[in-house]
C-alpha cells in the first residue's frame, strides 16, 4: 500500500485537523497517512497543550497509521528548518506526496514562488532583510522582496518552505495543498473550525472550547502557556552569564533581556519588553524556549538527523514498516549519545515540571504505541 504524509503540531488536535485528515483520505483512499509530529515544544515558540504521547494516542484513534516524532531541535527552530526535516522524513519513509493546510489553495502559486527564492537565494535574502530592518512586518516584506500582490498567511509559508525542500533535496514526494478554512491570527471567531491559537486564547480566558475540539481531544487539553515557566526562564536569564551562547540570541538581545528581566512578571510582559521591529514574536518566543532548554548555537551547528523516532503505529501502519524497513537508510529507535536525543530528554523534563506528568517513561521506551 503507498503513503502519503501530513506534518502538524496537534495544539490542541482540532475539529480543523479533523477536516484535514477527512480530506487526505478522500484525496487517496487507497493510502495510509504517515504523521510527522511535534512534540513539547513547538515551532511558533508555543508549549503544547497536549503531551506528546496524548497527541500521538489520538492521532492513532482519529486515523493515522504512522505517527513519527519530530525532535525538539528542529521543531522549535525556523520554518524553513522545521520543515525541511519533517519533509526529509516523509521522504525516508516512502510517501508519495505531502498534503497541506494552505490559505491561497494554489499550489502552482506556492511553487513559482520557492522555485524563485531558491534561484535568486542571496539577492532576494538580502533585500528582506533590509525591508525587515526598515521595520516592514515579515509577509509584507517577503511580497516586496518578490514585487507581487501575494498574502503571504502562516500555512502558505510554511507550504513555501516544504515546497522548497523538496526541490533543493531533489525529493520524488509530491506537495498537495488543502484549503484551510481559518486564520490562524483570528481570536475572535466561534464557528466550528476555528484555529489553534483561537482555540489556545479562548483557553487562557477561560471560555468553554467543547465546541471546537473532538470529544476525545478534551480530555487530553491543559490550560498551560509560556508564561507557567517565567520564574524558571527568569532565574536563567539572571544566572547565565554569557546569554549569546544561545540558539536565536542575536544581536544585543542578551543585553536587553538582562536589562528588563526584573521589571516584568510573566513571559507576556518579556516579549513586549524585548519586541524591536527586527524580531517576529514567533522568533522571540522560540529564543525564550531555547533559554530555558539550554540549546546552543554551537550544538546545532552541524546537527543531522541521526535517527527516526517512530510513536505509535496501528496494525496497517506495522505491516507497511515491516515492508519498507530495510530500505530506510537510518535507526527507527534513539540514539541514546545521540545530541538530539539529549535535548529530547531536556525538554520532557522542563515540560513536566510545570504539567506533573511523566513523559519521560515516554522519551525512554523505544517501543511504539500500538493500537489495532
């Protein structure tokens, strides 16, 4: 049986990934999906409100047949890294073709634009980073850089940058792009679809979201947030001595942060504190989750993809891995010295300290979950 492959973060697993799972299964009923998931820690700089071992339970349930682990270290990094190694990994695992949320729907659009910012890397790197300077919002500048009327929305971006690892990897898998029925910027909308971070926001105010998730999905949801590990994240900041040591710590930032840290009380009040023009929120949040984790620029220098971390599988998902196992070119299990199977570890157990679970039994059992 052929594969096809979907990459998300499940945060929280919602009534729209419902709808995306519909859709890859009428795409092709005649494949099993094949999930690439994030974990604890997530690409936007979020913690996820469900732990990765509920996420892949409920994957499991809603109809995957796969579910692999994205690690930390790329998870938590930018777009283009995030999903150059979840497409990598879809690839290694014999998928025909990568189905995506996408807003403008037009996958010839998306392609025309990778293939050009591909073609002409530094030039067009160059002129977004002057707009950026110039204190241009990230989209805006990405469409002036390529003179085009383009709106350029999250899922469209991160649809780029698969696309783009496709073509610089000379992969076979194929992009197929579903259109996405939200905003996901939009916190206001009660319909039945609505975002992730919609659905994160009306959590924080305490504000019934039963109407928004699978029945299932309830059960596994934690109203937690960046701003439960402040007091953690603070005593690093006043304690380390040299902040630049960190992934995303760039230019001053220390400098700032050591400034403003007692003058704030939550991780809320640190973002606006430290906000210049150069830096998206997204890029500031995931710089306070490598803080608090501890990872190093100089450790992810030359980081590679060592291993495949399989979390659970049901009992077509087993027999399509006992057929196409001896062809994966890489361990299905942890490398135990393995730097990205450290930071794996670290990020369990800064992620228990404030849920009080135990997710490392997780991190230390290699054998997937299993659901018939």
């Amino acid at each position: 049986m052929p594969a096809v492959g979907i990459i998300c973060e499940y945060n929280p697993f919602h009534n729209g990934h419902l709808y995306h799972l519909k859709k890859a299964k009428e795409l092709f009923p005649n494949h099993l999906i094949v999930l690439v998931l994030n974990g604890y820690f997530l690409e936007r700089g979020d913690i996820s409100v469900i732990s990765k071992k509920d996420k892949t339970l409920l994957a499991l349930n809603y109809g995957i047949d796969i579910v692999l682990e994205l690690p930390f270290v790329f998870g938590t990094q930018s777009a283009d890294v995030f999903a150059s190694t979840a497409i990598t990994m879809l690839e290694k695992f014999k998928c025909e073709y990568v189905i995506f949320g996408s807003e403008s729907n037009n996958i010839e659009k998306l392609t025309t634009i990778s293939e050009y910012t591909i073609k002409n890397a530094s030039e067009y790197n160059k002129e977004v980073k002057e707009l950026l300077d110039q204190g241009v919002n990230y989209p805006t500048a990405l469409a002036k850089a390529l003179n085009i009327d383009f709106k350029f929305n999250s899922n469209d971006l991160l649809g780029i940058s698969y696309i783009k690892s496709i073509i610089l990897n000379n992969y076979q898998i194929k992009p197929i792009c579903i259109k996405r029925t939200n905003n996901y910027l939009d916190t206001l909308s009660n319909a039945k679809v609505i975002s992730a971070t919609n659905i994160r926001e009306k959590l924080a105010n305490n504000i019934d979201i039963n109407k928004y998730v699978p029945d299932n999905s309830l059960q596994y949801i934690k109203n937690i947030s960046l701003n439960n590990y402040f007091t953690i994240l603070k005593y690093k900041i006043i304690t380390e001595h040299d902040l630049s040591i960190y992934l995303d710590v760039d230019e001053g930032i220390d400098n700032r942060l050591k400034k403003v840290i007692n003058k704030v009380n939550n991780t809320d009040e640190l973002l606006d504190k430290i906000k210049t023009k150069r830096y998206t929120y997204n890029r500031l949040r995931r710089m306070m989750i490598h803080i608090l984790i501890g990872i190093t620029k100089e450790d992810v220098k030359n980081l590679k993809l060592d291993y495949i971390k399989v979390l659970g599988f049901n009992t077509l998902g087993q027999k399509y891995l006992n057929k196409i196992k001896k062809e994966i070119n890489i361990p299905l299990v942890p490398i135990k010295n393995s730097l990205i199977y450290t930071y794996e570890l670290k990020s369990a157990y800064v992620y228990d300290l404030i849920t009080n679970e135990n997710n490392m039994e997780m991190e230390y059992n290699t054998k997937p979950i299993k659901i018939k």
